[in-house]
C-alpha cells in the first residue's frame, strides 16, 4: 500500500505541471477564435510599409492603366456601391460631364443626366511597391435614346479620369479628337505632349508617369482613357524588374 502512495506525489505534480502548460494555450485558441472576424483598430506602425496616402495623380492613373493591361501585377478589391454612396458618386458623375459638356469635350446636346448609373468601388495596389489608389465605376444605358455611358472617377479628386459615351450626338457632332483629348487632360492638371494624332484618333504622353492617353472617336462612340506607355517603361526596365527578368543594371553587375 505504501508504494502507491510514494508514486502519488510525483503524479500529481506532473498533472499540476501539464495544466499550468494547456491552461495558457487554452486561453489564448478561445481569445483568438473571439478576434476572428473582428475589426482591428490599433495603429499601423510606421514601418508596416502600409501606405499612409495614395500617391500622386500620375501614379494612380498608372495603376488605372495597368489594371487594363497587366492586372497580374495588382491586388484588385471590388466592391459594389449601392445606396447613398451609388447616389453621391452619380451626381459626382454627373456634373463632371456637365463640364465636359461646357468645356467642349462632349456635343451640347448631351444630356448629362438622362442614364441611371450602377456602379463599383475599385481598391488597386501595386504589389511591388505597395502604391494603392481608389476608383469609381459607373455605368449604365438609357433605352429611350439608346445612350450608353461607362465613366471612371478618381476616388481622391472625383474628377473623371476615363470615358466612354455611346451616343448618336457624337455621330451627328463628333468632336476633334485632340481637342477633346487635350481639354480632358487639362481639366486634370496632368503635364503632357502630343504624340500624334488624327481629326478621329490622338494620342498624349504624361511626363510624370508611363502612361499614355488616348482619345478615338468610332462611328458614334468617343472613347478617352489611360494605358501603359510600354517604350518609356521598356527604357526604365521597371517591368523587368516587375515580372521577375533581370534588368540591363542588374545584369551588367552580376558579370559574365
């Protein structure tokens, strides 16, 4: 009998020693499954590489341009406006052509108002650098004057950033294209030059991004939006160093 009871205070140290160890990790799987889902208020430090504001507005109308054509190299939310926020950013839209229409980019008899527009909030953030910018889409058709308007705003200025207007008014008045492209751009601020253009078709170049505008003008549709200027982004090696390749420098560096 006395041999189980010089066992018994051994064991029961061993289980004091075991529950002292599961009691913490207990704790903590119940706190952490009471955190999932939860909205996390504490401050990003400033090393979090987090960006404290969107870039300037030639960087953001490059991640504009590069969701269009190099979509792989973004983090892309899309999130669908409905409400008072879909309402805002209509009449946001809406006095923007408005002033389109006033500043000669558009026919006059445009009627700015006339389409229902749906719409989306666009979060883009480059993942090689981290540089996020916020857009609106919006888009809609009316059925009575066969209109179809698609529209881009920037989130950061409102202003409108892309177009693209199906209408008859653009057949029966269209706009010179460089024209219109340039008063687009200057409404935007955006330092730029002509490359080339047409009475239907034009192309700018920004000077503080790779980006190039292009406004064309088809039978009835005017169409205004950035892409990416791949020769200055092919002098840089930006993308090279972007997609993985190594870069002219890196090659020269690394020797034969």
């Amino acid at each position: 009998m006395r041999n189980w009871k010089n066992w018994l205070a051994p064991i029961l140290t061993c289980l004091t020693v075991a529950a002292l160890a599961l009691v913490p990790l207990r704790l903590s799987i119940l706190r952490d499954g009471e955190l999932i889902g939860a909205v996390h208020t504490e401050l990003l430090a400033e090393d979090s590489n987090f960006p404290a504001k969107p870039p300037e507005l030639p960087r953001r109308l490059q991640l504009l341009a590069q969701q269009r054509e190099l979509a792989d190299s973004l983090t892309i939310i899309d999130q669908v406006l409905e409400g008072r926020a879909l309402t805002e950013n209509t009449e946001l839209a809406r006095k923007e052509l408005a002033e389109l229409i006033e500043a000669g980019v558009l026919p006059a008899e445009i009627d700015a108002g006339n389409t229902n527009l749906f719409g989306s909030k666009l979060y883009l953030r480059d993942q090689t650098d981290l540089s996020s910018a916020g857009f609106v889409n919006l888009g809609g058709y009316d059925m009575t004057s066969g209109e179809y308007r698609s529209l881009v705003l920037d989130a950061e200025t409102g202003l409108l950033v892309d177009l693209e207007l199906d209408s008859v008014w653009i057949l029966k008045d269209p706009p010179d294209a460089a024209e219109a492209g340039a008063a687009f751009l200057d409404r935007l601020g955006a330092a730029y030059q002509l490359v080339d253009s047409n009475s239907l078709w034009a192309c700018f170049r920004l000077q503080e991004a790779p980006v190039l505008y292009y406004a064309a003008i088809g039978r009835s549709t005017l169409r205004i939006g950035p892409w990416l200027d791949w020769e200055a982004l092919d002098r840089s090696g930006a993308w090279d160093a972007a997609l993985g390749f190594p870069t002219d420098a890196a090659v020269s560096s690394s020797g034969p």
